[in-house]
C-alpha cells in the first residue's frame, strides 16, 4: 500500500475516532463539509480540485492524498490536479512547489 493510502486510512482512522469521542461535534463538522462541498454555483469536482490547491498551499501531509482522492473521484483529470498545484505554487511559494512531490505521490498511489 503507497504512502497516500496508508494517510487515508489514517486520515478516516481519525475521523471515526472523533466521532466516537464528540458525536454531535462530528455530526455537524459532516453536515457542513457535504454542505459545502455539493453541488452550486461550482461543481464538486472543481471545489476537490481547490481543496487540492489549498492542501499544498497548508501544507498539509493528510489534507494532499485526501482531496486528490477526492478530485479523481470527482471526475478531476491528472492534469486539472497538477494545474492546481502549480496555482497553488503561484501564490505559495518555493515550500508549496516541494509540496508537488505529494501530490504527484498520491496520484501514483490513487490512480
């Protein structure tokens, strides 16, 4: 299993375990991310692909193979994935370009 899956795992691991421990808490955190994330004035896909973009601009080890799985999910092309990325070096940075190295590992992992 490549690194990406095993955060996955570690990442709903997580999930699961805040709602044994606080269950109206993580009711309403699902209720507001579904809310968030359906269907509006953007598509599904392209709010994934900008949480890709915001997971590399954060830095966040478990929020890249999270929204990448996502985005694919999603209907996300490679290519819309890596465009993201590269938005999110625009504005990131040198230390949000090195964060690419993730998501190029979660799409290897996850494709």
């Amino acid at each position: 299993m490549g690194n990406s899956k095993e955060k996955l795992n570690e990442v709903n691991e997580t999930l699961k375990n805040l709602g044994r421990s606080n269950p109206n808490a993580m009711k309403g955190f699902q209720k507001f991310m579904n809310s968030v994330k359906s269907e509006g004035a953007l598509s599904t896909k392209m709010k994934n692909i900008i949480g890709v973009a915001l997971a590399v601009s954060r830095q966040c080890e478990y929020c890249v193979p999270f929204y990448v799985s996502q985005a694919l999910e999603s209907g996300a092309s490679k290519e819309e994935i890596i465009e993201a990325t590269l938005v999110a070096g625009l504005l990131g940075g040198g230390p949000a370009i090195m964060y690419a190295k993730r998501v190029f590992d979660a799409l290897e992992d996850l494709t």
